[in-house]
C-alpha cells in the first residue's frame, strides 16, 4: 500500500528584490485605490475656498451632477441644488452638520446627496476652507420613500376598514395598541389602564374565547369573532386574527393581534334575521332554524313541534292606545314567550301579531301539552303598558313532525290552521291531527 504523497501549495512568487518601489508609484497606487473605493461607494470631494468662493472637484463629478454642459464646466452648486431643498444647503454647507439634499443633473435626473464636510476655520473662527465628502443615496432613499408610502396605504387601508394592529402581552395579559383604542374599547378608565384582555370579553363569549385563544399555545392562528364589553357599558363584536412572535409556540410571549370592530356588520347581519321590534328571529330565520331541527331529527328519529301563535284583542290594543303601546305589547309578549321555552327552543315573530315556536327534544306530546298551557298562563296575565294595563289573550296551533308533515312548510301550515280551529273554538290550543290528551 502507497503512502500518498501531499500535494504542494504554490504561492505567487516574490518581487524581485532588484524591483524598486517608488514614492511615486506608491502614490499612484494609492490614487488608484481610492478612486475605485470612491467609485464603489458612489462618493465624489468637493474642495471650497470660501474666501474666494471658489470650488475644486477632487474626484470626478460627472455621475453624480450629470454630463458637463458644452461650455465645459458645472454651474455653482448651490444653483444645481433643488429649490425646495436650496435654504437648508446654503445654512449648513459651511458646518460640519450632515446634510441630505437633492441635486438636479445636468440631464434633468434627480440625485439625493448625503454630504459630510470637514471646516477648517482661520484664526478668528471663521471658515476659510471646506473638504466636502458628497454621496450618492438615491437608490437608499427610492426605498425609504417606497416603505413610507406603503406604510401610509397600509395605515389608510387599515383606517377604512377599521383595522387596528395590537400586540399581546401573553404573559401579563395586556395589549399594545399601535393607534387610540378608545372607538373599539371605551375611554382609559380612572387608573390609566384598561382591564385585562379576557375581561372585556362578554361573559356569554369567554369560555369559547379562552379555549380557541389558547390554541396559539399549540402554534395556531385562529381568527375569533366574539364580543367585548367596552368601558362604557356599550357591547362591541371583534373580529381578530393572531399570529405568534417568533418560534414561541409552546409559550408565546408576544403575540400580534388585527383587530377590526365588526358591530356594524353584525347589526346588519342581525337585522336581517331578526323582528326589528322584538329582536326575535323573523321568518327567514325561524325557517332555517326548523330546517335544522328536521334535519336531526330525521337523523335521530325524535319529533319536533311547532306552534303558532296569534294574539286575541291585538288590534283593539293598537287602534285605541297607539302603534307605539302595540310595539310595546309585542316587545312584552316575546319576553315572556321567551321565558316560556328552553334556550334550545326558538320563539319567532312572523309578523303582525303571529308568533312562532319551535320545540325539539320531547319524548312524549304531553311534554309539548304542559308548554302550551304554560304560554297560555303567561300571555292571559295582564301587562303594564308604561303604567296602563292591558289583558290580551292567544290561540296555539300545534303541528308535530313526523306525524302531521314532513317539510317545513307543510308543517307550518298545519299549525297554521290548527291555530284558526282553536280561535273559533276558543279553547286556547289545539293540535293539527289530534286533540291533546
């Protein structure tokens, strides 16, 4: 087995030793080099007698004022430099204060310059002769200007659509607003400081807030839509995105929040599906919520009930005491509907004096039997209408699925019609396909 045998580094050979170094070429190297390095860092000197105000270009100027004009020479520098920027060269050209200005070419291009000066001063103080080193920076400030104006389009685009950039501090639980969250949070309270995070968060809402907020633990991002409660009592919808600092994310530290107050698409969201009088479901919604309700039920095989309702006396209400009292009534009448039912219920209204009801979950009708009677107690009660009482009445149509009807529609006119039976009969109920017992 052969050793292997390590190859040779050649090395430049060394100058002769014959080969003299010059102070003159050491000079012209010197030149050489500095005339690259200023040609690199896109410098050029400008030497000024300020007693005969007279200037001297050390390196040349060309790529930075422009072609020479044909009469051979540059005008003065002030004249080149631009005229909203003109006052500030002329009070510090003869400081050794930086400067930045921009330089109109000779071919029309605009130039920024960063200038520093070295001012050497007579025996009095004052300046006789300044060494100025001028750069060009115009590709730095292309981009500083570029990142301003996107930054103004960001800060605008937030503006229009309400958005707020916030940093969380997880720890501490406290947000970083980078703008006045008073619109989305309510004034500062007395103590100088909003309450923690999680606490803002309507009560309604924080069980499901903290456990997807906490998803960020796990690396996610999710976006929450819940409710704050701001300051001032005044209940506010959130829309929020997070995205975790860093790596981080088994504890995150920090987190960036965009926030965007969404109220006002929730108000109209829930203006469309909702009586604009009672706050109930309308019928568009009513309908999709029974569509629903059918479709487990057909999926579990349990029954669903709907009732109809229309109020006896309502019109009497109305014509004698004035629509204001009659919205009044029926605001009355929902809220104790409402009481009536389980939160898993629906309770509607379709218009005019109908309401609807739909109730799901029961074993057996008489279940449906004793809420029927229930709502009957409550409407026959008399109510206080700012002070005047008034004693109404209601007759309830039942229709039961699967037994009287199988679609929504069909099942509601069932109930329907089973309302105007118990109205003629007054006998406060009745069901669609059999009396209850």
């Amino acid at each position: 087995m052969s050793s292997a045998v390590p190859k040779r580094v050649r090395l430049a050979p060394a100058l002769p030793v014959s080969t003299p170094v010059t102070v003159a070429s050491a000079a012209s190297d010197q030149r050489d080099v500095m005339g690259l390095a200023q040609g690199l860092a896109r410098l050029v000197v400008l030497d000024w007698d300020v007693a005969s105000d007279t200037c001297c270009w050390r390196s040349s100027p060309e790529w930075l004022l422009g072609p020479v004009p044909l009469d051979g020479g540059y005008p003065p520098l002030e004249e080149m430099v631009h005229p909203e920027d003109r006052a500030h060269f002329l009070r510090v050209r003869a400081t050794e204060e930086e400067a930045v200005y921009r330089v109109v070419r000779t071919d029309g291009d605009l130039v920024w310059v960063a200038a520093r000066a070295k001012v050497f001063r007579g025996p009095e103080g004052q300046p006789e002769r300044v060494l100025a080193v001028l750069q060009d920076i115009s590709a730095h400030k292309r981009v500083e200007i570029e990142l301003m104006e996107q930054r103004e389009r960001l800060r605008m685009v937030h503006e229009l659509a309400g958005l707020h950039s916030v940093e969380w501090e997880v720890n501490e639980d406290r947000l970083i607003w980078n703008s006045d969250p008073e619109p989305i949070l309510g004034r500062l309270p007395v103590g100088g400081r909003y309450p923690a995070y999680s606490q803002m968060v309507h009560p309604d809402d924080r069980e499901l807030f903290l456990a997807r907020r906490d998803a960020i633990r796990s690396g996610m991002g999710p976006t929450l839509e819940f409710r704050i409660i701001r300051t001032d009592g005044q209940v506010r919808w959130l829309s929020v995105r997070q995205q975790v600092f860093g790596d981080g994310a088994r504890s995150p530290g920090r987190v960036w929040l965009a926030v965007q107050d969404i109220s006002e698409r929730e108000r109209y969201a829930f203006l469309a599906q909702h009586d604009p009088v009672t706050g109930l479901p309308n019928r568009t919604l009513f309908l999709d919520r029974l569509r629903q309700s059918l479709a487990r039920a057909a999926r579990d095989s349990r029954s669903v009930a709907v009732m109809f309702l229309d109020l006896d006396r309502f019109k009497q209400v109305n014509d004698t005491l004035g629509h204001d009292m009659g919205d009044l009534l029926l605001q009355h009448v929902g809220a104790r509907l409402s009481a009536c039912l389980r939160k898993v219920d629906t309770v509607a209204r379709l218009g005019g004096d109908e309401f609807t009801v739909i109730i799901e979950g029961f074993k057996e009708p008489e279940q449906v039997t004793r809420v029927a009677q229930k709502i009957l107690a409550a409407l026959n009660s008399p109510f206080d209408l700012d002070g005047t009482a008034v004693t109404i009445s209601s007759s309830i149509g039942i229709a039961l699925h699967p037994e009287d009807a199988a679609g929504e529609d069909e099942l509601l006119k069932r109930a329907d019609e089973a309302m105007y039976r118990a109205k003629q009969q007054r006998n406060g109920f009745r069901y669609a396909g059999r009396e209850p017992g």
